[in-house]
C-alpha cells in the first residue's frame, strides 16, 4: 500500500501522486480522471479519450537514425534565409 498525505493548494486540497504511481496507471501529468466515492474509499479513475497525442520522446524512443534533410522543394518566403 502507497500513501499520500493531503495538502493546501490555494483555497483547495489536494493529493500528490509520486511518477511511479502515475506510471503504474499509465497516466501523465494532464490527464483527466473522474473521482468516484466507494463506501468510504476514493478513486480516480483515469478519462481516456478517443486519441492520445504521443509523447515525442516515447515516439523517438529507440531512433539511432540522424536528422533529417529538407528536400529543397520549397522556396523561401521570408526571413529565414541569411
């Protein structure tokens, strides 16, 4: 069993989650969860939407490939050529 402790946020409460209890419920720091009442227990039940934007980083995990080269066919438009 993990535990928590309540604190003070502004005019609210809140509990803190460590990173391996987040990884544990496959959750990250902006996920949505609905919080139920069971008797006398709490949960937090993780939202899912339809489609999850990717983490780049877990994206590129694994990536032994170098940058890529721009193919040259667009032309400048801007300030961006020195």
């Amino acid at each position: 069993m993990t535990t928590a402790t309540i604190l003070k946020w502004g005019n609210s409460q809140g509990v803190r989650l460590s990173k391996p209890m987040l990884e544990m419920c496959d959750l990250r720091v902006g996920d949505k969860v609905a919080v139920e009442f069971d008797g006398g227990a709490l949960r937090l039940v993780p939202l899912r939407s339809v489609a999850q934007v990717p983490d780049l980083d877990e994206l590129f995990d694994g990536y032994e490939g170098g940058p890529v080269e721009e193919d040259g066919f667009a032309a400048a438009v801007g300030g961006e050529v020195l």
